[in-house]
C-alpha cells in the first residue's frame, strides 16, 4: 500500500495550543515516531508487545497534546500500525474512532475512511474495498481524497487486471469530473478536474480525447499561469503514444513561441532535434 502524506489533512485541521511550547512537543512526537517507524521497517519481525508499547506511546502523546496538530498524526500512526501487522480489524477500529472524534474535518475523516477501504483492499476484498472509496466520493467529493477516489478506483481495477470494470471506472470517473468542471468553468476545480480527466483518458490510451482535456486547460487557464508544462505534456503524447511528429513538433513550437523563457524551453529545443 502506498505511503500516505498527511499534510494536506493537518492543513485542514485546527490550529496549534498557543500556550504549548511547539518546539518541545514536535521534539515529543519526533521521539515516538521514530519508534513507530522502526515497526513500519519490519513489521513482520517486530513482536505484538512491541507493538502494543509503541500503540501506548502514540495514545498517550495524542491525548497530552489534544489541540495540536500532531496528535492527529499520531493517531493515524496507530492505524498504519495495525495495518502494517495485519491487524485489520483493530485497524479499522482506530480510524472509525478518528472518525467520530474530527467527524467535523471533512479531510481528516475521508482520509480515515480511504485507510478503512485499504485494510479491505490488503485483505483482497474488493467489493467492500470499492464500497468504502464510493462512500467517500458521496460523502466528500471534494476533499483531497474524496477528489482523488474516482480515478484511484479506476486504478485499483487496472491492478486487479479487471479490464471492463477498469475501463467502466474510468468512464464514470471521467464523467464525475465533468460534473464538477461544469459548475464553473473558470475555478480551480474545474482545473483540478480537467486535469484528472486528462488522466483518466491516458489511463483508457484514448490519447486524443486526453489532449483535448489538456487544451481545455488552456484555453480556460492560460489567463492564470504559464501553459508550458500543459503544452509538454501534450507534445509528448503526441510523439511517443500517437507517432505523430508533425503535431508534436507544431505545439513544441507553439511553447516556444508563447514562453520563450520557459524552464522547458531547452527540452522542447532537444525534442524539436529528433526525427
């Protein structure tokens, strides 16, 4: 199972106890994360009352530190903990009581419930796995992982080699983003969605729609940052998945052209030299 960054979560949670010294409470919580990391680095060979000390450890920063950031970190630890050691029911157990304790973080509670769907996922059982993922697609579309859950299914059926499911995922997912973009066609969601439907389509190798997406971030965006990247990307397809040289060369130059001063000026420069 992919590693999971908590920063966008603690972005959304409450601000730290001013009356705290935040120096000596992440010196605090560095000393019994690096115990937890130490049973990450092998689970199999760490001994459940090792287990069970470290789980102690993590409860009790959590509790002394209530108002600060980190204590949610430590209290995702101890269900990253239980699902390094198999333990999933226990697992599920601590993310459904994250769950009910920041049950108004709608980050830290679509993340809780994304770990719940993976404890499924490690235990090979797809069905309640995707149940749990479309439950927070319903419940919280857009936070950082219910935004990301559409495509993320889609990807899971694509490990399973499951084709038609993988390709009926996509097709949903694309049509899920379109959704969103459609309620305002000039926000960031809509730019985050155009982008995810990119994806999407690169995920079925229907390339051409994918570039079409990619223009549509253009022609939406260019008026709030640089296209360059935008336009790589779309060279790319083109020359590698499309061996169409011609049209890779055509929008190469229309970076060049529109962002001479472009840090991917060099590497459009070097790609317009190949035959």
């Amino acid at each position: 199972m992919k590693r999971i960054s908590l920063g966008l979560i603690l972005m959304a949670m409450f601000l730290c106890g001013c009356g705290q010294d935040q120096y000596a409470i992440e010196r605090d919580y560095w000393r019994v994360n690096k115990q937890a990391q130490a049973i990450f680095k092998n689970p199999v060979a760490t001994p459940a009352n090792e287990v069970e000390r470290v789980v102690a450890l993590l409860n009790k920063f959590a509790s002394s530190h209530e108002n600060n950031t980190l204590a949610v970190r430590a209290e995702f630890s101890i269900g990253k903990i239980y699902l390094a050691k198999a333990m999933h029911d226990r697992a599920r157990e601590q993310f459904d009581a994250i769950i009910k304790k920041y049950a108004e973080s709608a980050a830290v509670v679509s993340e809780s419930m994304f770990f719940i769907g993976s404890s499924y996922q490690l235990q090979d059982n797809a069905d309640a796995a995707v149940a749990q993922y479309r439950k927070i697609m319903s419940k919280f579309p857009l936070s950082p992982r219910g935004l990301l859950m559409p495509k993320y299914i889609a990807q899971y059926y694509a490990s399973r080699h499951e084709p038609v499911k993988m390709q009926e995922a996509y097709k949903q997912a694309i049509s899920h983003y379109e959704s969103l973009a459609q309620k305002n066609m000039k926000s960031s969601l809509a730019l985050r969605s155009y982008t995810l439907i990119a994806e999407c389509y690169a995920g079925l190798k229907d390339w051409k729609q994918s570039i079409a997406a990619l223009e549509t971030i253009i022609s939406n965006f260019r008026d709030r940052g640089q296209m360059d990247a935008v336009l790589l990307n779309i060279a790319v397809i083109y020359r590698r998945e499309l061996n169409d040289a011609v049209k890779a060369n055509e929008t190469l130059e229309r970076l060049l052209k529109d962002y001479p001063e472009s840090r991917y000026a060099k590497t459009a420069q070097e790609l317009l030299k190949k035959k």
